[in-house]
C-alpha cells in the first residue's frame, strides 16, 4: 500500500522536482547545470521527504520542493568548497552539453526569452520558475522561500517587467 502512494506522488511530482533543482543549479558556478545531479537530488528528494513527512502535513507537494531546495543547497554548499578544484576544460565541456532544453530553445523567440529570464536576479528567476514551470501559488512560492507573499508578488511583478522590457529591446512587440 505504502509503495503505490510513493509512486502515484513520484510520477505526479517526479518531473516537475527535477526541472526544479536542475534550474535551481543556474546560479552556482560550482554546480554547472547537471542532469544527473538534478536525478540525483530528485531520488533523494523522494527518498527523505517520504521518510520524513509529518503526518500533520497537508501539502506533499510543497514538502517536496522544501525538502528538494534544502538538499540543493547543502549540495551546493558542499561543492563550492571543492569550486577550485573545477578545470576550465571541464566548465567548458559541462557549457556545450546538448540537453533537451537546448533542443527546445532553437526557436529564436524561445530562445531569447531564456536569455531574459538569465538576467534576472536569482530570487525572481526562481520565483518564476515556480510560477510559470511547476505551477505554484504564491502562497506556495512565499512558504517554500520563505518569504511573505505580498514580497512574493511584488517580486514576480518586477519580474515580468524587466522580462517585457529585454523581449521588446529584441524586437519581439508584447502587449
């Protein structure tokens, strides 16, 4: 019984975990983005947040993304102490590695709004993320980040904005 409720959450939640902490591994130069360390979390994800849940917890979903932020950044913590350790060789090979982001970014316009949303600052981008890519509330994103949701808000707002602003700089019209 306990194995079909891991894996109903696992293929509700699995995909969505993994696109989470593989973006998340943007803004740390010593965790180049990374499919299988992105697996790797996922699994471990599961693995702790199933082990650990409290029964008084409603919302596996926002536990999952708890538990998944909190073991990136003990990850990434742990590598940026190793950070000189990394080669030129290897950030350039880890930069050029075809992925099926790459694949989907072709598109020009796709393209250029990835740009955009690697100008911002890593809080919005995130906040974005969340929103747009797994589907979040504010309420959602504000409890995961801890933040107050009026600043959740706010920040998306400021967000979109400055998106807007470097699509139009490209020649791409937004209404």
């Amino acid at each position: 019984m306990k194995h079909d409720l891991i894996d109903r959450v696992y293929r509700m939640y699995g995909r969505e975990i993994y696109l989470y902490l593989y973006s998340l591994s943007k803004d740390h130069s010593s965790l180049s983005k990374d499919h299988s360390l992105a697996e790797e979390l996922r699994q471990e994800t599961f693995l702790k947040a199933i082990l650990s849940l409290p029964d008084s917890h409603t919302n596996v979903r926002a536990w999952l993304y708890t538990v998944a932020r909190n073991l990136f950044y003990n990850t990434a913590k742990r590598e940026s102490r190793k950070a000189d350790v990394l080669s030129e060789e290897w950030e350039q090979e880890a930069n050029n590695f075809h992925t099926p982001e790459n694949t989907v970014l072709d598109d020009l316009q796709n393209r250029t709004l990835y740009e955009a949303l690697l100008t911002l600052d890593s809080v919005k981008r995130e906040i974005i993320s969340l929103q747009f890519f797994s589907g979040m509330s504010g309420r959602e994103i504000a409890a995961l980040l801890g933040l107050r949701e009026e600043n959740v808000r706010v920040l998306s707002y400021r967000a979109k904005k400055e998106l807007k602003k470097f699509m139009e700089e490209q020649g791409y019209g937004l209404s």
